[in-house]
C-alpha cells in the first residue's frame, strides 16, 4: 500500500473486518442552528463591553487563560482610520493547557492576527507570545523585519518551537480599498461577503505536501503536522504570496486559529454569520463548535444502539440498555435537542464497561463511515467536530 493509501486508511479508521451499519442519514441541521442561535442571542443580550474591555489604538494582544470563556475574554477594538469595527478573544477551556493561541490587534496600523503555538512543541504558549509581541512592534511587516525578529525572540528559548499565524492589514488608497491577508501553517484569514467567501488563505499542513485535497485532509493522521510554521529553527515562512480582495462596506473579515476552522468549513462559517452582528457571529461560532463537540458523540452512540435495535443483532448483556424508543426515533430523524442530549447521556453512562467502551469505538467507526459515504458528518456539518482552543479577530467594514 503506497504511503498516501496508509495514511488515508490509518486516517478514515478503515478496519476492514466485521459488518459495519449503514451510514445514518444527516441530521436536521437547520434544527440544530435555530436551537444554538436562540441561545445564543439571548446571551448577547446580556454582553456589554465597558472600557477596560476596548483595544488601545496601540494595539493589545490577548492570550488564552484557562477557564476563561471565548464570550468572556473577548475585547472589542475600532479602526477609525480604515473604517473598520471587531472583536478580538481566545477561548482556553477545551485543548492544549496552557493554552497556546492568542489574538493580536493594532488598530492604528489597520491590522489584526491570530497566532497558535505548536501543541507538540514544548514552549508553544512561549512561541506563541513571542510572536504576538513582535506583530504589536512590526505590525505591517510581516517578510523582513517581523519575521526576523519573531525568530530571533524565539530561538532565545533554546527549546524547539514553533507556531501557526493568520492575519489581515487593511489598505486604503484614492483609488483602492483592500484587504492583505497573511498566513504561516494551518491558521486561517478570510473574507466574507454576504455569508460568502471572498477570498480566503489555504491551510498548509503536511497532507497537502502530499498531494491532499482540502477535504482529503480533514482524514488524514498527520493532518496537525505543519509544512510552513514561523519556527525557532528552518527557513522563514513564506510570504510572498499573499491573498488581497477589495472590500466594502457590510464585508466580514475573519483570522481564526484551527481551533474554528478545524471544526467549520468556509461554508460553514458564511452561513451561520450571515446577517448576524459580529458580536452574536462571535457567539454562534463558539456555540457551534462547543455543541459539536460535546454532543456529536452522543448522537453517533444513539444512531448505533439504533442500528443494533433494528438489526436485532443484541448480544447477552446489551438487551438490558435501557434507551428510550423515543430518544431512539429523535436521534435517526436528526432533531435531539439540547435536553434530549442531555438525557441520553445520562443514559449512556448507565452502560457499564467494557460494553460502553466498544460502542465509543463502534459509533467514531460510524462518524467517518457518514462522511465518506454522504460528504457530511451525521449532525450535518462537513468538517470534524473538534475540541481545540480557539482564538479569532472577527471584524466588520464600516461605510
């Protein structure tokens, strides 16, 4: 089997041995927006930022504190000069502790950046504010003296380490108003307008060395392992080939780390910021992907226990699963609730080890089963539900 082959395979958790269940049907997605959306608003209601909460014209980086939600760490900055308004934050309650992405904005200087450390590096967090305090000092130079003095800060660690970027300046001229965007590894800077996707970077990652497509990648083991990070050792990342739009009022720009667009494509992402202020956008993403990732495996288990009840292929000990029918029915029609979630779990835990423990493996079999064979996952989302930290600078063009 060729190297690409083994890694798909290790990848889409390709056994090959026993029967396998059919792959469930995709969820009700829109079911699951409007639930998430109405919490959601209802939290905004109470987010009001006050002034120790705004972002000096200097610029500010913040980093990702442990226990403190994406809501709550979220500052808000102007761009008087670019005519641009946003919101920076880091969410550090779900991935690598301490956490290692942090968000940098300089509003004189019209730009703003996400910066995540490299988890298997020892001083990634390090890395990571190393960088967000060279950004603050060369915030519009990113080829020469950002990238040497980044370097330099970092090789001072004399530990190996490294770090992913994702930024944007804004430019404006007599003739032309446009958006730069920046990227080194596998962190993300786009534009939207209308919910669309104007322009957007492309993740690098080992796959796509390989010859992996965007969506290929989302399956492969080494998909975490970068090919162009800003490190403390190696050639600088390149950046000669940046990604410019011109931009207008009403457009949405967006630098996040993995830890968003690992979890929600492009696509994604338009659709459930679309015609949302950025502070409730803020919100729904972080909604989104913390749902996904607490609950996509509870319904994974349900559509299993679902298969081996119409399949009639329980074995001594599994007939005593006491799962409701009516939860059973919900998860196969993609319309559980977050109550409902909430009930099979604590059905679930009532399952005792081991036999818990081979649905767990049973039901992720599943997971990648759905994708492969519908292009979606089984709550109706193409990309993977992730449990990473997060950090984004989401911010909105002004007329």
């Amino acid at each position: 089997m060729s190297m690409r082959r083994e890694y798909e395979a290790a990848g889409r958790g390709e056994s090959g041995a026993g029967e396998e269940p059919p792959p469930p049907p995709p969820a009700r997605i829109d079911h699951i927006i409007a639930s998430i959306a109405e919490e959601s608003t209802e939290r905004m209601r109470d987010l009001v930022f006050t002034d120790d909460q705004k972002i000096p014209f200097s610029g500010e980086m913040i980093t990702g504190r442990e226990s403190v939600d994406l809501i709550d760490a979220a500052r808000e900055f102007t761009m008087p000069k670019y005519r641009i308004s946003g919101l920076a934050a880091t969410h550090g309650e779900t991935g690598t502790s301490p956490s290692q992405d942090r968000a940098v904005v300089v509003p004189d200087a019209g730009v703003g950046y996400v910066i995540d450390g490299v988890g298997g590096m020892a001083y990634g967090h390090i890395a990571a504010s190393c960088i967000g305090m060279t950004v603050l000092q060369f915030p519009r130079d990113p080829a020469d003296s950002f990238t040497h003095a980044a370097q330099k800060n970092m090789k001072r660690l004399n530990k190996p380490n490294a770090a992913a970027l994702a930024g944007f300046e804004i430019h404006e001229s007599e003739k032309r108003r446009f958006a730069r965007l920046n990227r080194a590894g596998d962190s993300r800077a786009m534009i939207f307008r209308d919910g669309r996707i104007l322009a957007s970077t492309v993740d690098e990652n080992y796959p796509h060395t390989l010859g992996f497509s965007e969506d290929d990648s989302l399956f492969c083991v080494y998909r975490n392992m970068l090919s162009n990070s800003l490190s403390s050792a190696g050639a600088p990342p390149d950046w000669s080939n940046p990604v410019e739009a011109d931009i207008e009022a009403g457009d949405i720009i967006i630098a996040c780390t993995d830890g968003i667009t690992g979890g929600l494509t492009n696509d994604e992402i338009g659709s459930l910021i679309k015609g949302r202020p950025i502070a409730d956008s803020l919100v729904i993403l972080r909604n989104v992907l913390l749902w996904r990732f607490k609950n996509e495996k509870i319904l994974l288990f349900m559509l299993y226990l679902s298969w081996m009840h119409d399949s009639e292929k329980k074995q001594s000990g599994e007939s005593g699963y006491e799962m409701p029918a009516y939860l059973l029915q919900k998860a196969r029609a993609g319309s559980m609730t977050n109550e409902d979630m909430g009930t099979a779990a604590e059905c679930i835990l009532r399952i005792p080890d081991p036999e818990r423990k081979t649905i767990w493996e049973k039901s992720n079999d599943l997971m990648f089963s759905a994708r492969r064979h519908n292009g979606i996952f089984p709550d109706g989302f193409r990309a993977p539900p992730v449990a990473d930290n997060m950090g984004i600078v989401i911010a909105e063009v002004l007329p």
